[in-house]
C-alpha cells in the first residue's frame, strides 16, 4: 500500500539531503563559498534547481538555500496509525530527494570526479536539442529509465530489445550489488549509446537525476518556460515528455525517494518486483503512477500502457527487429558479410514515378544472386530501383522519397546505408545474414515503409534489385541524368520564383510561439525541410503542420518581409510575432524552435558574424558555446543578433542578405569549414569573394575576439570594411 | 417511553442516558416523549399565525377548510412558514459572519485578535479587487473586513462570492432570478414576502427563498468560513479525538458550546496561560482542559485539534458528568434547558452572547476590545469552581474515538500533489473513472425524533461501502468521528475496493470532517474547484454528487438545503420538510424545482434507502457524462451505467 511507498519515499529523500547537507559543508568548508559548480555543456546551471526553484546556482554558497529549502520540505514519515494525508509529503519528499541529489552531483563535479568509462554521467544541452528533432516527430516515442539489473542476463536483454524495437531511448542507472544492467548488456555485446538507443547514465542510484534534469529541460528548452515556473515546467514533463521508469528487484529507499520525485514529474514507475506495492490511482501521473508487472515478457508493453507512449509499431514482416533505434547503428568490418558500393563496388539507388498500370504493388524481383552467393566478407555490386506510382504521385517527389532510402534502410538491424543516388554504401551484418536477411528484404522494407509514410500519395511501391555488374551499370547510367535533372530543378529555384512560401509549426508542441517559414533559399533551420518538402508535406496532409503562405505585396525586398507572410506568423505564432524578416538576423528575424541545426550570432567586434553548429563543444568569440547560445535563442522568441538556421543556409544567396551575406562571416568551426568547403567556395566565388573561405576564422585562430580581430585585419576579411552592422 | 439503546446508537449515549435517569433527572428525550403526540397541523406545515385573523389551519384530510381567513392555501401556508424558516437559518449564518467580520476589524485596529493566515487574507484581497502590493496587514485586513461588511447591506448586483461559483451555475441563477444581492437584503425581503397578504404564490415564495438560501451558503456562511480562516488560521489536518470519554476526571472541564468561534478561540489561547495553569495546580486539578460540544467545539477542532466532547443531543449528558466546572456557550442550539442541568451540578453555565442570553446562566459577554482579559476570566472561574464537584456523582464514560480533521478545499491541493504539483487532477481522475463513484456531503444535527447518530452513520457506511466518497460537518461529523470513520484506518473496514483505493493512495479517512455548519461553504467551493478542474461537467448540478441531511431539526438546516438545492445538490432530507400537508409545494421542492436548478429534494427517513436515492442520482449523473459506471463490483449495483473498466481506463 501506498503508506509504506511513502515511508520509503521519505525515508530515502532524508538521506539524500543529509548526504548533500555534508558534503555541501566539506565542500564549503575546503573551497570556500566563492567556488564554482556547475555542470559541464549546460546553459541552465543545475537545470533541476533552475527550473523548480528558480535559482541560478553557480557557487557552492548558491546551494545553501537549496539546501535549506530542502529541509523545509522534507516531511516527516507518516504514522504507523491514524496517519495524516501523505500523498503530498511523498511527492515532496520526491522533489527534495531530486534537489538534493542535483547538488551532491554537482558537487561531484567540483571534485572532478572521474565518471566510469562507459557512462555519460550528466548529459549535455547538445545531446538534448540533438534529439529535439526525433522528439518532434515521433521517431522517439519515449524515454525509459531502467534501476538496476534485471534478475538475469537474459531478461535485460530482452527488455532493452522491446525498447529499442519500439524506438524507445533507454537510459540505464543503479545497481543492485554493484552490478549494473549495463554490465550485463555488455557480458551479451549489446552494443550501447546514443546511436543504438541505449544509454549507460551511472552506476549509482544519484546518476538518475542525470536523466531527470534532462526531462526538465525539454520544457525550459522546447516549452520555452521559464526558471522558477515550476508548475509549467512540471506540467510540461507530465503532458509533453513520455518517460517512464522500470525498477528490478526490491526497490531500496533511495530508489523510491526517486521514483517519488520522477512520479511528482509525471512519469510512472513500473516495477518487476513482486514486494511493490502498487499505486494505481490516476493523476500525479498521467494513467497509474506504480505498477508491478513481474512477467518480463510483459514488462515493456505494460510500461508502453501505463505511461500511454504512442508507438506505430510497423510490422515490416524481415527477419531482423527494426526500428529507428537501430538507425546509427555502425557494422564494423569484421561483423561484415557482405557490403556493397563505397570504395568496393558499384552500387546504386534510384525511384522514379510510374504510371499507376505499369506497376504491381508490391512485387520485388531480386535478379542476379543473392547475398547467399558471397564469401563471408564479400563485396558485390547492387542497383536498387523503385518505382513509385499514385494518383497524387509526381516526379516532384522522386527526390523526396528517395532520400528516404538512408533512414528506412538504416532501420533494419544489422544493415548499414551511407550516402545518396550513385554513392551509396551498404553493408550486412553477419548476425543479419544468419537471421535469414537478404536482398529482397530491402524492397520489403522500402514498400512497407513509402506505404506507410506517405499512403496519401503512394499507391504502389515494386522494387527490383539487380546485382549482376552490368545490369548495375546499366540503372547508374539510367539515373544520372535524372539526378542532373532534380539539381537543375531545385538549384533554379529562388524566393522570386515563386509565390509561395511553407511554414514548418511541427515544432509547435514544443515552442507554441515559433513558425518556421521556409523559402526556396532558405531551409528550415532543423536542416531537414526545404521548400519542396514543404510542398510535398502539404500535399501529403493539407491539414497537417506544412502550409502555403502566400508571400502577398513585398514591403521590403532586402529584409526579405511580406504582408502575407507578416499575416501568417502573427497568426500561427499566438499573436507573438508581429513582423518577420526573412533574410535579417538584426530586424525581426525568424523565431527558433530550439531544433536549429547552427547558430548564427553576431560579432559585434567585428562587424561581422559567426556560425557555430551543434557539434562543436569548444569556446566562440562571443564568449559562449554553443550551448549556452542555445538557451537563449530557442523557445520561439525574436532575438535579434542571434538566429537559428539549417547549415545549408549558409551558402544560399539570401543568407542574412539584409545585412550584406556571406561577407559577414568572420569566423566558423574549422569542421564545419571543412565539410561545406565545396559548396563555400563556390559560393563565395559566385559573390565575387576571391579566398573567402580561408578567411574564414576558426578555432585554430582562436576563441576570443582579440584573436579572431588579429587574424581578420591580417588576412583583410572583407567585413571589417563593409558597413557598420548595427 | 423508549430505553437508551432505543434512543442512541453511542454507547457514551447510552451509558450516560441510564446515568440520568438513575439521578432522576430529565434530557431532551424526556422532554421529547412528553411531548407527544406532536402537533400534526405543525409537522405538515398547515397551521398559520402571521396574523391575528388566525390562528388558521387547514384540514389535510379535506374535510374542514381548505384555505385560511385571508385565503391562504396549504401549499401558500407552508410556503410561508418555510421560507421564514430558511430566514431564521440564513440569518443565523450571517450573523454569525458579522460578528467575525466585526473581531477582524477590531484586528486590524490592533488588540488581542491578529491576522494569523496573512497568505489568505492577501488571497482575498486579491479575489476582491483590493489593492495588495505593499500594504500592512492590518490596511488589507480593515478593507477586507469592511467589504465583508459591505456585502450585508449591498442593495444591487451579486454578492461577491458568487463568482467562484462554476459560470453555468451562476447563469441558472441569472436565469431564475435569484442570483443573492445583498444578505440582509434577502432576508428582509423574504420575510416581507410572508405578510399577510403579501407573496401569495407559493412558488415566488419559495424562489425567494433559495435567494435568501443563497445569500447564506455563497454570502454569510462563506463569508464566516474566509474571515475565521484568515484571523484564527485556516484548518490543516490534525488528530484528535472525540465523546465524553475525553472529559478529564481529573483536569479543571471547561466545555465550550455553540457556533461562533470568536471567544473559544481566545479560550484556547487563555487555558494555555502559565498563571491560569499554576492556578489549577494549586486547586488539587492537574492541568486545564477545553472540549466541545456542536459547531464551535468542531471550530476548535478544525484549527487546534481540542478534543469534542459530543454532539447536539449530548450537551446534557456531558454536564451530567459531573467533571464539567463550566460550560461557556455563545449561540445556536444552546438548549435553554442546560441552565436548569447545570443547576443540578457544580457547573457553571457562562453565556457569552450578547444575542444570547439564559436565565440562571452566568452572563459574562464577549467584548473584541478585550477578549483575552475576558477569557482569562472565565478561566479562572472555572478553574475556582473545580473544587466544587461532588466526586461521588462523577460519572466519564470511558468512550472516545480518534478521528482526523481540518479539511479544507485549499488544502485538497496539497492532499493530492504537495507543494509541487497542487491539483484536484487526482480527485477528478478518481471520479472519472469510477474508483470513487460519486461525492457525498452528508450533514446537520440530531433531532430526537431519530435513533441519536443511527441515521448518519448508516447513511454514511452505505454510501462508503458504494464508493462514495464523503464529506461532512457539523453534528455529523461528530457522529461520524465517534464511530471510527474518520480514522483512516476506516477506509480498509467500511469502503468500498475503489474508494479504499483512493484512501490508501492519499493517506484519506473515507470521511472528510470540514469544520463546522457554516463551513458547509468550504463543501460549495470544494465543489467548485472540481468544476473548475475539468471532465465532470459544466455546473455543479452536473457532478456525480448528492447531499443528505439524516437527522435535522433546526432552520439553519433548511436554509442549508435550500442553498445546497439552489446550487444544484441533490438534497436527501432524513427528516420530511413541514410541507407534507401542501401537495403542490411538495411536488415543486421534490420534483419541479429540479427544472430550475438541476437538482431538488427527496424525504427518506431510512438511512439506507437515502443513502441508494444519493447513490441513484450519482450514477444517473455519470451516465449523463458518459463516464463509466464504478470500476469495482459494489453492493447496490448501479440500475442503468456500464459495468466496471471502460472509458477512463
């Protein structure tokens, strides 16, 4: 019953908080009250402390009050008998537990404790908005955190496999005599981490306010709450974020002083143990707040009910599990049995609109031999060519579509797809092939999956998969042409072309206030949609979050700003956004969502601006990184001087036109540099910006604006002399 | 003549009851059996003396006359006669609420009363309009105060607390034409009405009634319930325990009684004086000890936890203990006859009223500007009159029950998500998907009429064992605390599987004890919050909820079920209003009134077959909101709703 979770709950937050009372007194006492904490890679300090309390804790003195507001808190155990409502003292004790396990972690860090290999241990803002993406659209249906081993090796690796079937990011925490459920992955070379969906936080029971702060900041990050609001933030995990946790063995104390504060967060807590009491009774958490499922076989589908996650599991009938948690999955060289394309082999992919009578839904011939015919390690040529046909259906889309190949492919476990149209390459795992997975599933794949997706307009999928060299050839001189064609196409477009422009509100969930508008020239700032996508997605689901916005009479061409336009974001954006320009990043620029790929920020110093992407962790000129820019330029807010943009923005002719374009660009990670030299130098040239690119400064010139000044007036950065950017 | 275990269900009752009669001397249900047989014009309603023409009554056999001199019908008789009741009730309330309204402006003007819930009092100010930012509390509680006065005397428009009335309420009101103006106003006007010769249809009677009804439950009584919140503090939960057996033998008795809080407050800060304790030292008594009888003792209840000695029926049976040096009374069912009771003891009866005064009783009156000195006073009166008892005439039963008390709708918040996730969500949840079937408050006095206590646990163990979640006040909750059901522990031997699961989970008694008659506000605003919280409907009339009211007898009991009516709760009276003997006013409070307000009346005297009318009216407001019928099997199985684990689930 309930009492004795409470007491539990209670009994375990006390602790927690007189652990964090002593080692904040040592702590103080050793460093002083002036020394700094704070958690690595986060704009929001100790974002459990910050969000509830409201606190911006960057000294050891800043958690005395914490410390102190946990001891008001805590409550005391209810009685054995006629005992006081205590439903409110245990998610109290639940919050206290949390608060003081932020601090004694934080404080971790202020001893540069070492976190074990093969741990995260706090996880990074990047981390966060790098999934923001999966979370938007459903690719990520939830977040499970698992205390502790499961009772055999077997049973954790059937758990963990239900999750990752169901796309479910895993987080694991605790241990039950020092083992952790990590360890018992590992003993089965389950391979872990963020791309296989299964994430080893820590290896004590402290290591799950790790995750906890994560869930909290998706609604300071993507609700775009504030410090302090507690109630919208906590409001925000219940309603946005589907987390749940699952408990092996008998749950300690201290595992129910952290249940308590994730079941005060929203998230339910099922246990597989048969000691726990249940507590079914709905509305802290959304559906029952602790169940007990001790049959594993049903653990992971009483957790999918309990926590109401909304999975689509496709039934995408190959002998492999897929699901999007396998889609980073890498297959080295020695798990290889036979790879295609790369530097090995020919290997093409190609779909192309058919008329709806020259098709057969579904038929997927396979000529030429299998994969069976290949040595172990082998290397074969491929050619895959899918032909699409439906009412709706237009050459338009081929692009579209095709690119979908990677993700879908990708999916299958055991089979690896880089690359685009000529360049692909693949590889399948030896496990896969002994699964039974050959070339034919392929075409299983992409039918079940374009069906799937994009039913609106897809009537019929066939596939035909060709491995004999010349018949390989034959698709690749048949393809590149209408590769040629699609680029003439999209590369033609401008802003003026058309008169129409899409707005992206997907993110709407997460920021109620940002429209995304998405131009011909200007992509959406996750990187993921251009325009023609937005085309397409408005075809596909006229109601959906894509929508035309007729750009109406031009007030000003250089901004980039239209009636219509002005109309639909004042609209869409809750009347937030009463002006939007689309090629500013100082007059009413565009709103962010907190999904952009890069932040352009301007450089006062220079009179320029920089870019800085999301997977650069280091220092910029401005003083903060990139996760710092990124707490203040999300939430669906204007800040002008700070814009959220897709990558390839960058090399667009309207790239931040109004203040002079691409000649603004003093400084960028040398990576990124690196990966967009191509296109940045053909750009430049079409500017008229002769060795632009080098130019260009990056980390290796230096991260403080003394630095970057130096190395722009040594190499006559062209900004330095164009007009002053306010 | 009935035998005590006819009279009472309460073995403190019972035991007390042989005690009296052994000493000779006589109590209510004595002066109850003399009575008979009682006038049957009076019970049905049907005897009129407005005016000097009569008395007039009507022969409900239809054999004598029909009408009064001036004409007046049965059904106009008994409307009158009613509706002045309901005037009696809510100004009973209100006044009550001025005489708080008036020790919180003394508050604000320094002295012994202070401000002790400062968060509400801003709270109020807010909800009132009343500028908060940097102002003393003494500022805000004086503008406070005098707009809680204003509200008695208010001539136009809508008393303020109406507004936390759900919207669609308040439209009905609208609509009805009976939206409160002013407390005194109403009243007034009411009584006007029942000249001779004035309202002469018995249904504008009655409408004017639920007015003046709800200028008592959405002005007077709520106001009482605010202001004592902000200046004695608002209720949180407590322990305590309640009968006689919580007299001490051996501890100086004061026993306080009546409704109005404003000395028993003081009281309970005096009794804790070092002077006044050393004082009973040194008269051979081991410490002092407060207790209580009705609404004031559960006042104290509510904010202290000092213990009650018993109910309505039992304020002579605790002075015939013997161990009570004084009984200090204010107002509202003070039995006259306690004078004459106390006569027969060492204990002295100590009025306190200045509306109220006994014959044969100390008079010592309540005076704001120097309450603490005056409660001091009777303390030391009692303390002095502690060696007077007759130890040989000592007589505690050794009966008392643990209970827990001080609910409130603020802090149903905290009960259900703490400081972090306040919420009725957990309530509404609960309701909706039918592990708690429905709310009850179940309510009022004792009348001798009824098995003392008998009606309202029978009523209350049926509607537990159904899942019907209950909350109560008054004499009620004193019976129901006597017998057990408001330890939580009670959950596991008298609730339902779904209700006992919501109790478990919270940390719930199955019975919530609200405070006093008055608080019966706190019950409107509770109900309110579920509104406001979503998934059960618009109105309060919409809610899976009924009210009952066992074993009534006084007329601040109709203007309750007229407020209770009027705000659209299903109202079961254990006690038959005096209307029987009007057909037509009959068929409008038990049948047409529901048209108006969603909600009406129904007469029942056996508890159990009370308790499945609630329990009926509760399942057909489910289906009208389409929620699943209860989630677990239940004794009195639903007649029309879906089985069990649908919708919600």
């Amino acid at each position: 019953m309930s009492r004795v979770v409470i007491s539990a709950a209670i009994r375990g937050a006390t602790a927690f908080v007189a652990e964090a009372e002593t080692n904040l007194d040592a702590a103080i006492r050793d460093r002083g009250e002036d020394h700094k904490v704070e958690f690595p890679g986060t704009a929001f300090q100790l974002p459990m402390i910050h969000a509830l309390m409201g606190l911006e804790v960057t000294t050891l003195g800043g958690l005395k009050p914490v410390i102190a507001h946990c001891r008001e808190l805590l409550p005391a155990e209810p009685s054995e008998k006629l005992w006081l409502p205590y439903l409110g003292a245990g998610l109290d004790a639940g919050v206290t537990a949390l608060l003081a396990m932020e601090a004694t972690c934080a404080l971790r860090y202020v001893d540069a404790e070492a976190i074990e290999d093969g741990f995260t241990g706090f996880i990074s803002d990047t981390i966060l908005r790098e999934l923001g993406i999966q979370l938007v659209d459903g690719r990520m249906p939830g977040f499970a955190a698992v205390l502790g081993p499961a009772p055999t090796d077997e049973v954790a690796l059937h758990v963990v496999r239900e999750l990752q079937k169901r796309s479910i990011l895993t987080f694991l925490m605790c241990n039950s005599d020092g083992v952790s459920m990590r360890d018992q992955l590992a003993r089965q070379d389950v391979e872990l981490g963020w791309d296989t969906y299964i994430v080893p936080v820590g290896r004590d029971t402290h290591s799950a306010i790790y995750v906890l702060d994560w869930a909290i900041r998706g609604g300071l990050t993507f609700g775009g709450h504030k410090k302090g609001d507690w109630e919208s933030c906590l409001r925000y995990c219940r309603e946005r974020i589907f987390a749940f946790g699952i408990t092996f063995g008998p749950i300690p104390d201290d595992w129910y002083a952290v249940g308590a504060g994730a079941i005060a967060m929203g998230f339910p807590v099922i246990s597989d143990h048969e000691s726990t009491p249940e507590v079914r009774p709905t509305g802290v958490t959304t559906y029952e707040a602790l169940v007990r499922q001790t049959d594993p076989e049903q653990i992971v589908p009483t957790c999918i009910e309990v926590r109401g996650v909304k999975v689509k599991v496709e039934e995408v009938d190959i002998p492999v599990s897929f699901s999007p948690a396998f889609e980073g999955e890498r297959i080295r060289r020695e798990e290889t049995y036979v790879q295609f394309g790369g530097k090995y082999s020919k290997a093409a992919e190609l779909l192309e609109t058919a008329e709806l009578d020259e098709i057969t839904d579904g038929e997927i011939i396979v000529r030429g031999q299998d994969i069976d015919a290949a040595e172990a390690g082998g290397v074969m040529d491929v050619g895959i060519h899918i032909r699409v046909a439906g009412r709706k259906m237009k050459a338009d889309f081929d692009g579209i579509f095709e690119r979908q190949v990677h993700r879908y492919c990708n999916e299958a476990m055991g089979f690896m797809h880089t690359g685009q149209r000529d360049q692909i390459w693949c590889r399948v795992s030896k496990t896969a092939f002994e699964a039974g997975f050959r070339l034919k599933h392929i075409g299983t794949i992409l039918h079940a999956k374009l069906h799937d997706d994009y039913g609106a307009i897809v009537d019929k999928v066939a596939v035909t998969i060709c491995t004999d060299p010349a018949e390989v050839q034959d698709l690749i001189d048949h393809a590149v042409p209408a590769f040629a064609a699609r680029d003439e196409r999209v590369a033609g477009m401008t802003d003026e072309s058309v008169d129409t422009f899409y707005s992206c509100t997907l993110c709407q969930s997460f920021a109620p206030n940002h429209v995304c508008m998405i131009t011909p020239e200007r992509l959406g700032l996750c990187g993921a949609y251009n325009w023609l996508d937005g085309q397409a997605a408005y075809e596909i689901n006229p109601t959906g979050c894509n929508q035309p916005v007729v750009k109406g009479t031009c007030i000003d061409q250089q901004r980039g700003e239209w009636e219509g336009v002005n109309q639909f974001v004042y609209d869409h954006s809750n009347r937030g956004v009463e002006r939007f320009s689309a090629y500013s990043l100082m007059e009413n620029p565009m709103t962010s969502c907190g999904c952009f790929e890069c932040i352009v920020a301007i450089v006062p110093e220079a009179n320029g601006v920089m870019i800085v992407n999301r997977e650069y962790p280091g220092e910029t000129p401005i003083g903060m990184p990139f996760s710092t820019l990124a707490g203040s330029v999300g939430g669906g807010a204007q800040t002008p001087g700070f814009l959220g943009v897709g990558r390839l923005y960058l090399t667009s002719k309207k790239f931040i036109s109004a203040e002079g374009g691409l000649s603004r660009l003093v400084w960028m990670p040398k990576d990124l540099k690196e990966a967009m030299r191509e296109r940045l130098e053909q750009c430049a040239a079409d500017q008229g910006l002769d060795g632009f690119v080098d130019k260009i400064g990056d980390e290796t010139v230096g991260t403080t604006s003394e630095a970057l000044l130096e190395h722009l007036a040594k190499v006559g950065h062209p900004a330095l002399e164009m007009d002053p950017i306010f | 003549m009935k035998t005590p275990k006819e009279r009472s269900v309460d073995p403190a009752t019972i035991e007390m009851l042989d005690h009296v009669a052994d000493q000779g001397l006589s109590t209510a249900w004595d002066r109850f059996d003399a009575m008979q047989p009682q006038c049957g014009f009076g019970q049905l309603g049907l005897c009129c003396r407005n005016c000097t023409m009569g008395p007039c009554r009507i022969d409900p056999f239809g054999d004598g006359p029909s009408e009064g001199v001036c004409g007046a019908t049965a059904d106009l008789i008994a409307a009158r006669n009613l509706a002045r009741m309901v005037a009696v009730g809510a100004s009973a309330h209100s006044d009550h609420a001025r005489d708080v309204t008036r020790a919180m402006l003394a508050a604000a003007e320094g002295g012994d009363y202070t401000i002790k819930d400062a968060e509400k009092l801003r709270r109020l100010a807010k909800e009132w309009g009343i500028e908060t930012d940097d102002r003393s509390l003494s500022d805000l509680a004086k503008d406070v105060a005098e707009t809680a006065l204003g509200q008695f005397g208010q001539q136009e428009g809508a008393l303020r607390f109406t507004a936390r009335a759900p919207e669609i309420t308040r439209k009905r009101w609208e609509d009805a034409n009976v939206v409160p103006r002013g407390i005194d106003r109403e009243v007034v006007c009411l009584l006007h009405g029942t000249h001779i010769g004035g309202d002469s249809d018995p249904k504008s009677v009655m409408m004017a009634a639920m007015r003046t009804a709800l200028a008592d439950g959405w002005g007077g009584s709520m106001i009482a319930t605010e202001l004592q919140d902000i200046l004695f503090r608002t209720p949180e939960w407590l322990r305590s325990r309640t009968n006689l057996g919580v007299l001490k033998e051996d501890e100086v008795n004061i026993v306080v009684h009546g409704h109005e809080p404003v000395l028993s407050e003081m009281l309970v800060a005096a009794s804790q004086d070092r002077d006044l304790v050393a004082l009973a030292e040194s008269k051979g008594a081991k410490g002092i000890s407060l207790s209580g009888i009705c609404c004031t003792a559960n006042e104290i209840l509510m904010r202290h936890g000092i213990p009650v000695a018993g109910n309505f029926l039992q304020q002579e049976l605790a002075i015939a203990t013997g161990v009570v040096d004084s009984m200090v009374v204010d107002i509202q069912c003070v039995m006259p006859a306690l004078a004459d009771i106390a006569g027969r003891f060492h204990t002295k009866l100590i009025s306190t009223s200045k509306k109220a005064k006994v014959p044969g009783a100390t008079h010592i009156e309540l005076d704001e500007s120097k309450a603490l000195q005056i409660a001091k006073e009777i303390i030391r009166i009692s303390i002095e009159n502690f060696p007077n008892r007759d130890t040989a005439r000592v007589k505690i039963p050794d009966v008392s029950s643990p209970l827990i008390a001080g609910f409130t709708a603020e802090n149903v918040f905290t009960a259900l998500g703490g400081r972090y996730r306040p919420s009725y969500r957990p309530l509404n949840d609960a309701i909706i998907s039918g592990r708690i079937r429905g709310l009850a408050a179940v309510v009022g006095c004792n009348n001798p009429k009824h098995m003392q206590d008998a009606g309202h646990i029978a009523i209350t163990k049926e509607l537990l064992a159904n899942d019907v979640l209950v909350a109560t006040t008054g004499c009620t909750a004193i019976a129901d605390a006597k017998a057990g059901l408001m330890c939580p522990e009670a959950a596991t031997e008298y609730a339902g599987k779904g209700l006992l699961e919501i109790c478990e989970a919270v940390g719930l008694p199955p019975v919530l004890h609200m405070g006093a008659c008055v608080d019966i506000s706190r019950i409107l605003v509770l109900l309110s919050n579920v509104v406001a919280e979503g998934g059960l409907g618009e109105c309060l009339a919409d809610l899976p909820a009924a009210a009952a009211a066992p074993e009534w007898m006084s007329e601040k009991a109709v203007a309750i079920g007229f407020y209770a009516v009027a705000s659209g709760a299903f109202t079961v009276l254990g006690e038959p209003l005096p209307v029987q003997g009007a057909p037509g006013l009959t068929k409008f409070l038990t049948d047409e009134v529901e048209e108006i307000f969603g909600a009406k009346f129904a007469f029942e005297s056996d508890p159990v077959k009370a308790a499945r009318l609630m329990i009926d009216h509760i399942d057909a407001k489910r289906a009208a909101l389409h929620l699943p019928g209860p989630m677990y099997e239940t004794p009195y199985a639903p007649k029309t709703a879906e089985p069990a684990m649908s919708a919600a689930e």
